[in-house]
C-alpha cells in the first residue's frame, strides 16, 4: 500500500525481506530530496544559513512533531544529532557531590543505561532500577518506588527496546507519576521506540515531562535527528550549555552572566549537521500529504503484527512459536515482536539462519526482534513464513 514511496531503498535490496524497522527503518524516498535541498539551502543562504534554519526549517518541524504527539507549544521541542547529548544535559542540571537519586528501568536502551551505570559510580549518586517485566505490574511496582523515598530523577521508556512491551495505560500512568515526584525533580520519558509508532497525546503532562524522541527509527529520517520536549516554564540551567542556546541574540553584546531563552532551547547544544532535520521534516510532510497520524500508521502496522503472529500458529520452527513469543493479544504494542530464546547464541543461531534466506532481523541478548513498517505488507508476511518454513526444513539460501 505504501512501498511506492519506498523506491530507493527497496530497489537496491532486491529478493531480500528487512524486518528490522525498529532498528533501521527504510527511508522514504522523499529524505533524499531533502538532503539535497539542505545542500542547495546551503549554497543559496551561506552565512546566514543559521537564521533560515532557525526562523524557517525548525519551526515547520516543531510544528509538524507537535502535532503528532499532542503538544500545543511547538516551541519547546529543541534538536540535537542524538538522544545522549540530551541524557547528558540533563544530568548537568545537577550540582556535581550534591546527593542524587536516580529511579529508573532495567530496559532502558544503552544512551541511558552506559552512561547512567558510570554516573552510579559516584559516592552521591544512587540508583534503582524497577524490573520492566512481568508487564502488568510495572505500572504499580514503579509507582511503589516511588512512594518509598524521593526522587531527583526519574527516567523510563514508553516503548521497553528488549521486549517491544509498552507502559500501560501511560497517559493516567504519567500523571499518577507527576503528581508523586518533587516539584523540583526532573521526569523523562524515553518515546524513541513509541514516537510515530504508538499514539500518544504528551499534553496531558508536558508540563511536568521531559519527552524525549528521535527520527532515526519510526519516524523513518535516519540518525542525527533528536529532540526534547521541554516542559513549559522550565527554568533549569543545563551546566552542559552550547552557543546554540543563545543563537537569537548572538549578535548582541555578551552578558556578564549566561543566559537561557524561556523555551526548549534552553538544552541547546553547539553546531550539527541540519541534514537529518532536513529528511524528518520531509517524512512528515509525507505523512500529512498521506493523511496518516500515529494512529494510523500504528493500525496498519498492528494488522501486520496480527497476520505474523496468526500464521505462526502453523510454523513448525521449534525456536520461534507462541510459547516463546513476548506478545499480549488484544493489546497495545511496540512496532517489533520479540521472542525470548534460550540463549543469546540460539538467538543468533537463528538470525544466521534466517539471513541465509535473505531475511533480515536481530537480536539483543536471546531475544530475538521482527520490526514491522510502512514498507511491509501482507505479502510480505507470507512470504516470511514460506522462507521460515524452508529455513526450518534445513534448505539453505532463496529460491
């Protein structure tokens, strides 16, 4: 239905099925021409390339993601090449040797999980991660931490990357969550795996939530594209602080004090490369021009996740069967299904053996994951299980 815009991408993978969307999405083929009007737009304006982007391509894109999420201050959201620069700006709004306690997941994705684990070293930070499974009772055993000592940070995903199990019932989730933590604490949510995947209205708490997305999964617009919605009013003062922050009055006479704008810019980093604001700015574009919203795309891609797990009820595949799949009927989902092997080398065992029918997917630990996307269809599908069937027959390679 949508593989007509997938052209460049498709034609240079022939005979091949990539089920790893969660890991690399194809890119439609509107992100090339946006990569060459980065280029042109660099040509034509040179020097004063910088307010174009500021006055020009970022608002249309903040306007264009605010829509998707629900958030009715398009200000707030501010850029940078990846999600860890954010982790670390906010973890420089804390004074270093000031007591920190830090509650967290046990799934949250390696940009958090590397650098908080090294920040835990310190003598006066502490913390807690809450098991994200079993997942119908993450919500009241994370809120139950909550209750047992403060917090100064509290960081979880919306979608968890090793399961593709999301937070259930996040918009009341979020809210029981803000009105227990401190005024003064800082509350994020990871929506890299959720943002143009699961439907999602932020405005119910984006006073109180720092939301934190990138395109280089769903959102389809390759890496060096990120971005943090800011709560309004937010008035911390990141240590780590780059000149983009005070790019709209650069001209002007630096202050004897440093100085924040009172919008999302205030976790401004320094100079990168526009490119990837570029393509996200085009993919979402296409996607008004198609009319689809998250909801839609995730109706479509659901579909496909229920056709996949229907037809694996005939798969004789000893690895991959109903037993061994993390998926709850009936319910909402990441846009991946992952089945929990017995080992991380039966995990890679299979993919090897799947990649030699030229299907694509991959795995974290002995969880094997097949992402699903726009550029997939139900032909697809079956096709996967023909290969799967021939795989699981000991037949090497495509026919």
């Amino acid at each position: 239905m949508y593989k007509a815009h997938y052209q460049h991408f498709l034609r240079r993978h022939p005979g091949e099925l990539h089920f790893t969307s969660h890991s690399h999405h194809f890119w439609p083929d509107v992100t090339r021409d946006a990569m060459l009007q980065y280029w042109e737009d660099a040509a034509r304006y040179l020097d004063d390339k910088w307010e174009y982007l500021r006055l020009e391509v970022i608002p249309e894109t903040q306007v264009l993601i605010a829509e998707l999420i629900g958030s009715r201050t398009p200000e707030q959201i501010v850029f940078t090449p990846n999600t860890h620069e954010f982790v670390c700006r906010l973890l420089s709004c804390f004074e270093p040797g000031e007591p920190l306690a830090v509650l967290t997941t046990d799934s949250e994705f390696h940009s958090f999980r590397r650098q908080i684990a090294r920040v835990a070293e310190y003598p006066w930070v502490q913390v807690r991660q809450v098991a994200s499974e079993p997942v119908s009772s993450f919500n009241a055993r994370f809120l139950a931490a909550l209750e047992e000592e403060p917090y100064q940070l509290i960081f979880l995903s919306q979608v968890f990357y090793n399961s593709g199990y999301p937070v259930q019932n996040l918009p009341e989730f979020m809210e029981q969550l803000t009105q227990q933590v401190p005024e003064d604490s800082i509350t994020v949510l990871d929506a890299y795996h959720g943002f143009c995947a699961l439907p999602i209205d932020i405005g119910r708490f984006a006073d109180r939530v720092f939301y934190l997305a990138g395109g280089y999964k769903y959102a389809q617009a390759g890496e060096g594209v990120c971005f943090l919605h800011v709560p309004p009013n937010c008035q911390l003062r990141p240590g780590n602080t780059g000149w983009f922050a005070e790019l709209a009055w650069l001209s002007e006479q630096a202050a004897d004090t440093v100085g924040y704008p009172n919008n999302g810019q205030r976790f401004a980093g320094a100079t990168f490369d526009h490119c990837g604001i570029y393509r996200l700015r085009a993919v979402l574009r296409l996607f008004k021009q198609l009319g689809l919203d998250i909801q839609a795309i995730h109706r479509y891609v659901e579909a496909l996740q229920q056709h996949f797990v229907r037809r694996l009820q005939r798969l004789d595949y000893p690895p991959l069967n109903e037993q061994t799949l993390l998926y709850q009927p009936g319910g909402s989902h990441g846009h991946f299904l992952t089945f929990q092997l017995a080992s991380a080398e039966a995990a890679r065992s299979v993919a090897q053996q799947l990649k030699a029918q030229a299907v694509y997917v991959d795995y974290r630990g002995n969880r094997l994951r097949f992402g699903f996307g726009l550029y997939h269809d139900a032909k697809d599908i079956e096709e996967l299980f023909e290969r799967m069937n021939r795989s699981a027959s000991g037949e090497n390679g495509v026919r």
